[in-house]
C-alpha cells in the first residue's frame, strides 16, 4: 500500500571529494567538472561533451579536467584511500569511532520483501507472461462480501452500507452469519432490493444489529467486463455453456451474432494504457504469439479480422491478420515479430468477426521468454536482483474462494468484493502461481492474504493443499499442477494473514472493521488451521493486521484472539506534506518522522509494549504515503521517487529492526507508476520500480532495497561508539562467513565523518551513488549502485556526504554466541 505548480527549490549541493564522476558522463567517457563544483542536469546530459562537463575555472579548466580524467583512467574507479584526521577546528569533522561487539542483538534477521499487486493492463501492472489480464477466457465472475446487519427479522435484514449493488445483484447468494445473535445461520437470499434489504429463505434465529454475514455469488453475466466493443449493425452478444472447446477449462465462452449483411462485431483489449510516463510502459521488442480458440456457427464469407495497433498519433500497426474460421473448434495462433521505439500510447489488440462465431481463450505472450512460471521474465529477474526475505500476495483477493485461488489461467475467473462496485475486471494470479514465483526467486517466503469471506472448509482446504500428502484431496489437486511435494517443504515459513486492512473503509464489502469481531473471525478461521493434521506450527505464521496509528485498537485485536502468531501493520511515511521553505527540509522531516515512531512513546513503540510479548510483530507495507498536504506537484515529483526518499524510507525499515525487533518487513509494492490524489496531483508511488517493460526502471527505492538486503545476513549484532553522534546510524550483522556493516548520515546539510572498525582485510564498498537527494531515475538514469573492492586499514576514516548511505561487505570466521 496516496493548483497551480509553484517553482519548487533548487537543490545544489556540492560534490562529495570521493564522487569521482556523474553515472551519465561514465557511459561517454568524460569526466566530470572539477570536485566541488554545483550539479547542473543540464550541465551533465546524458550524452555529454567535454566541454559540458570541464569545470567552470576560467582558461586552466580544460587543463584540470585532462587531469582529472587521466588519473580516473590510470587507477580506476575506487574507495577513497584512508584519510588522515580531518583538521577542521569542528565537532562536525570528528570522525565516530564505530566499534562492532560481540553481543547478538537480534539472532537470524531476514532479508525485506516486498509485495505484489494484482495484474493490471495498465502502467507497470503488467506482470504476467500473457497480457490481456481482462477475462481473457470469457469467464462470469465471483463475488463476495461481509455485511452488518443494522435492523431485520425472521426472513429478512438490512445491512448499513452504501447503495453501488442494484437490485438483483445478489438475488440466489448464499449467506452465514459468522459473528452475533444469530451466528452459525445459513441459507439463500432469494432477493435483494438495490436498497441494503435482503429478503432470505431457511428458518433460523431472527437477524440481530450487530450480526456480521458472509455473502456469496457466482455470476456468469458481463464476460467481456474489461474489454470494448465496436459494433456495426444488430450485433449481439451472449454466453455459450454448452458448446466448448474441448480443449478449454473454463465453464463458458463468448458467442458473438453478427449475422446480418453488413453487421461486425469487434472485440478491442487495451493494454500498456498509462502514457503519462513520457515512453511506452510495455515497449514490443522480440518475438510474439496471438492465440485463441474459436469456431464459426453461421459463415458469412467474411474473415476474422486481427489488428494490434500502438495508438500513438498517429496509429503504428504492429500486426494486421486474417483467418476463415471452420465449423469446428480450433486453436489458432498468428505469430509476428516487433520492435517498437517506444513511444508512448495504449496497445490495442481488435478481433473483428461477421456471422455468428464462438470465442475462447485469448492469449498474447512473447515467445522468447523462457521464465518457468506465469509471470514475466522480468519479474522474476527483478526480483531475484531484488533477492526479497518475504512475497505478500495482495491482489485484491478479498471476496474469492479457495478454488478460484487455485484454478487454471483461462478457468479462473474475476473476483469481487467491494461496496463501491459490482463489477471485477482482471483475472488475478492464482495461488499456484505465485507459490511457484516465490520458489522460482530461491530463498524467499511466500505471504498470503486469505480472503476476508473464507469459511471454516476453506481454511481446512487450504492447509490441506499446503502441506497434505498427495493422497488427500487438496493434495491431489497440487500434485495435478506439478507439485507433488508440501510446499511446506518448499519453504521454511508460509505466512498466512487474514483479510488485508480489515479496519479500512476503501476495502468495504471486504472489511470487518469492529476490531473484537476481526479478531474473533480470525481466531475461528486459525483454530481451524491448527486442528488440521497437516498443520505443523513451525512451518506457518498465522496473522492478525492492524492499524500502525492506532495502537489502543491494535491491542483489542491482540487481546480478542489466541490463536495467531503476528500482528502485522503499515507505518507509511509522510501522510501529510507541505511546500518547504528549502527542498532538504522534506528529507529531514522524512528522517525525523522515522526515528519518532520507533522511539519510546511513538506509535510503533506503543504497538510494540502493549502486544503480547507471545506474539510478534510485522509489517505488512510499508513506503511514503503522501496523499495530503498542500505541496506543489513539483515538490511531490522531487520527493517521492527520489534518492532521498528512498533512505529514509530503508532507514525506517532498519531502524524499526533495531529498536523494536521487526524481522519480517514487506515494502509495498513491486511495480506501479503513480497515484492520482484527490486533489488531482498526482505522485509518484508505489513502486520501487517505475516500469517493467523489456528493461526495467529501477527506482532509488528498488536499489536502497537491495543494498540492505545485502546486509542482511546472519545476526544483528551491537554496534559501541565512545564518540556518539546522533545524526550518523549504523547497523551492523554477521554470520559465519561475512560481516556487513550499514551507515547512515541522517544529517541532510553536513557530512559526516566515521572511523571503520578495527579489522584490517578486503572488503567491499557499496553505495547508493547521487549527486542530489532529488535525484531520481524517472527519465534518466542519476541513482546507482556503486561498487568498489578495496583493502580495510586500522583507523581508517570515511567521510559521508548528507544523506549518504554505505555499506561494507568483508569476509568472517567470527561465530558469536547470543546475549
């Protein structure tokens, strides 16, 4: 898991002595102007001459610039060598002395994950191999809810929620009340009004305010909800039952009746439909293969039309395609090769058909891409560079069932849950899939969001499918896609969470937000896990979430329920930001908003103290959250996806691991571009990476990301510092192999100086290479990692600029025993 542009500040600060060149001036060979000298992008393009990059020192600055790039070239890229005491008369300049102890300050940290969000055809939200996630086999749709009745009867109640579902909507739903004076009732609502009335059959206790229902639906109506439609003539469309594809899993597919002379039925499917980024979110670059199933009932003589066209201005046809379809089912596929530039528009896939014909299973994949999973090759790639502790699956999942979670691509159908719609586009990632993702990443543990409106029998099932035998019946329908052995024995945890922010109004129809009967629904639902005989507790982490804000509310959950192992909550950063009288205060007041929840008397402090000292805590999310305040958009767009965001926000994350104990943190999310807010400012969240076309765009969270979770290794052990300065942090871990060593110059306006520990010996150094806290990579390339190999000395001192961020790698022998 938020005007009018004023002129935002210029941010100019000098280079650090140590930052030899400007990443973009690498790639052409020049060097940068002389050390000290004030960042200009427009000074340092990404294609540099050496005249743009010569310093400004009058007729001798080409002469210091040869210079400069000779030695760069002579010795290479390379860690300051030790530095003698800096005499600069100051506090300031006296270097901390970082001494790491043998004390274990918190044994077997993990790696942070991060989530991933459902598939979507637009931005960077398209994350599986086949890129129409619109109901690509025609499928009905899924819906479920938790309703509170406010007033009702014998045979009737109405519930207080808004007034999105119409009348009929869930006319013949099934219905439990889990929670109040008449829990355990069940039975069929046999109409509903549009007006929050529901009228039931089968007797029972009358409803009672207070009563908490799970409500139930399959639809087969709207099967091309997510796709357009361009009609000539009197074209109709409807649902065929009876007459599939014999090679098809779904329940249903799409007849199109287009049978008068001149009628035509197009279907249009959009994807890579967000141009607000400058290029092409999804560039076609290679190979790719169009699919689907089909069959003509009444030939007009008229073929099947494809067109795939990016409709920039003016259109660019990708592919153009004809075919005569057959009075049988077949499965045709039109191959084509692309190479788009990238200019931005949306993608749009039209199969035109005269006649009557019959449509199924609609795939567009690109056919090199060999990842062995339903996910695109860069995903997998992104996040095995990512190398994440955990994976949250959080894609809207809150109204399905366990056997929709498990069904194939084109059987699956589209779930449902919220009070503000009726209608689920995308078909999302199966629980298969995303179990065989995280297997495929090595070394990560899956985290799964249950649906909100599982039932007792689910919980059951889905523990049987988990970590049964192949003999059982979920077992059996594992072992059918390929996995025979418990995925229990795939990975050390399974994480599983019940609901995602349950107390959260945005997620009504999937929400309990009473805080007493979320825990009670979720201590029923964990009771239920337990009793399985598959259930092994060392394997599962089961999950009650909460409110980071609101810690009196997360203790009424804690202290409703016994049968969870964690409390999981989302610390945002910056809810609220204002313009600053200078861009670096937005930064500061980012750090200083980390160090205060985590202190005594801050909210995750307070979380933290009043939780059962039994269970643990989490976090499920975790990023920037400004989606109010009266900033300029120019300020959000030099705030959110930048350098200086991203350290405060990785920062927050080690800082909570230290002082609270936090091994399980997940960033949110993977990929998104940005979000509008209700202002119409838009900003540049969530995702640590902007795009996921074929060459990725890491943003400066993405990178931070991965530098910590290089460090994350072994144990957490305490850090002594006889010369303390508070705004210089340092982490430190070990195991029986290596050291890493994090530091952090919290002070946004100094450097400051810190002396390594003792410890002669090689070793790497990382770090998070910008010029500027405003740096971002959203157009170019300024924030990298930069790596160097070097020799550790006794007493070296190392300076870091405001705001850095460093990490030290070295070999280690050193076991160290627990506090």
């Amino acid at each position: 898991m938020k005007s009018q542009a004023r002129t935002f500040p210029p941010w100019a600060r000098t280079f650090p002595p140590w930052a030899r060149t400007h990443p973009a001036c690498i790639r052409t060979g020049t060097a940068q102007a002389a050390l000290g000298r004030p960042y200009s992008p427009k000074a340092c393009p990404s294609e540099c001459t050496p005249a743009a990059c010569a310093p400004r020192g009058g007729a001798f600055a080409p002469i210091g610039a040869l210079l400069l790039l000779l030695t760069i070239l002579a010795c290479g890229p390379s860690v300051p060598p030790p530095a003698k005491y800096p005499q600069r008369g100051n506090a300031e300049a006296e270097p901390v002395r970082l001494i790491l102890t043998d004390q274990i300050k918190h044994p077997k940290v993990k790696r942070f994950g991060i989530n991933l969000i459902e598939p979507t055809y637009w931005g960077s939200g398209q994350i599986m191999k086949n890129l129409i996630p619109s109901n690509p086999g025609f499928e009905g749709f899924l819906y479920g809810s938790v309703v509170e009745v406010i007033s009702g009867g014998k045979d009737f109640f109405l519930d207080g929620g808004g007034k999105a579902w119409e009348a009929g909507f869930w006319d013949g739903a099934t219905y439990e009340v889990i929670w109040g004076k008449s829990k355990g009732r069940k039975g069929t609502v046999t109409a509903f009004n549009g007006n929050n009335r529901y009228t039931t059959q089968n007797k029972g206790p009358a409803f009672s305010p207070g009563d908490h229902i799970v409500l139930r639906k399959e639809h087969q109506d709207h099967a091309t909800a997510g796709w357009g439609t361009d009609f000539r003539g009197n074209v109709r469309l409807e649902i065929e039952t009876a007459d599939l594809s014999p090679n098809t899993e779904g329940r249903q597919c799409l007849k199109l009746i287009a049978d008068g002379e001149n009628d035509l039925a197009t279907l249009l499917a959009w994807f890579d439909s967000l141009d607000e980024g400058g290029s092409a979110f999804l560039p076609l670059k290679g190979a790719y293969r169009l699919s689907f199933r089909a069959k003509s009932l009444v030939d007009t003589g008229r073929p099947l039309e494809i067109k795939l066209r990016r409709l920039t201005r003016p259109p660019i046809l990708l592919y153009e395609g004809k075919t005569r379809l057959t009075e049988e089912w077949q499965d045709y596929h039109f191959g084509f090769e692309c190479d788009e530039a990238g200019e931005p528009g949306t993608l749009e896939l039209s199969l035109a058909v005269g006649g009557v014909a019959l449509l199924d299973d609609v795939s567009f994949v690109r056919v090199d891409d060999s990842a062995p999973t339903a996910f695109r090759g860069e995903v997998v790639q992104a996040l095995r560079d990512l190398q994440p502790g955990i994976i949250r699956f959080w894609a809207g999942q809150l109204g399905d069932t366990l056997d929709n979670q498990l069904a194939s691509p084109f059987a699956r159908r589209r779930s449902g849950y919220s009070r503000w719609s009726m209608r689920p586009l995308n078909v999302g990632y199966s629980l298969p899939e995303f179990l065989e993702l995280c297997r495929e990443v090595g070394n990560t543990e899956p985290w799964y969001v249950a649906p909100i409106t599982f039932s007792e029998a689910e919980m059951t099932s889905l523990i049987e499918y988990l970590a049964g035998g192949p003999e059982t019946e979920y077992g059996a329908k594992r072992a059918a896609m390929g996995q025979s052995e418990p995925w229990t024995e795939v990975f050390p945890t399974i994480h599983l969470e019940f609901g995602n922010e349950a107390w959260n109004t945005v997620f009504s129809g999937g929400t309990i937000t009473k805080p007493e009967v979320y825990a009670a629904r979720g201590d029923t639902l964990f009771q239920t896990a337990r009793r399985s005989p598959y259930f092994q507790a060392e394997k599962f982490n089961l999950i009650l979430g909460g409110q980071a804000a609101w810690p009196q509310r997360n203790a009424n959950i804690d202290n409703n329920a016994d049968h969870h192992d964690t409390l999981a909550l989302a610390p945002y950063l910056m809810h609220q930001a204002d313009d600053p009288a200078r861009s670096n205060d937005l930064f500061a007041q980012l750090l200083k908003e980390a160090l205060a929840l985590s202190e005594k008397g801050g909210k995750m402090h307070q979380n933290k103290v009043q939780l059962d000292q039994s269970k643990a805590l989490s976090i499920y999310e975790v990023n920037l959250h400004t989606d109010k305040g009266n900033i300029s958009q120019a300020a959000l767009d030099l705030l959110t996806p930048t350098a200086g965001a991203a350290t405060a926000t990785v920062f927050h994350m080690l800082n909570m691991l230290s002082e609270l104990g936090i091994r399980d943190q997940c960033f949110y999310n993977l990929a998104s571009y940005q979000h509008k807010r209700s202002d119409g400012k838009t900003v540049k969240l969530w995702g640590a990476l902007r795009s996921l076309g074929t060459e990725p765009k890491p943003r400066p969270q993405f990178l931070a990301l991965q530098l910590v979770n290089k460090a994350l290794i072994g144990d957490m052990v305490s850090i002594e510092s006889p010369n303390r300065n508070d705004r210089l942090r340092a982490f430190a871990f070990q195991n029986e192999n290596r050291k890493a060593l994090l530091v952090f110059n919290l002070n946004m306006e100094q450097p400051v100086y810190y002396q390594l520990p003792e410890e002669s010996g090689a070793a790497t150094f990382h770090t998070l290479f910008y010029l500027n806290p405003t740096d971002h990579n959203e157009t170019e390339i300024r924030v990298t990692i930069e790596t160097t190999k070097t020799n550790l000395t006794p007493d070296q001192i190392q300076k870091a600029p405001p705001g850095a961020m460093h990490l030290w790698l070295q070999q280690s022998s050193v076991n160290k025993a627990p506090e």
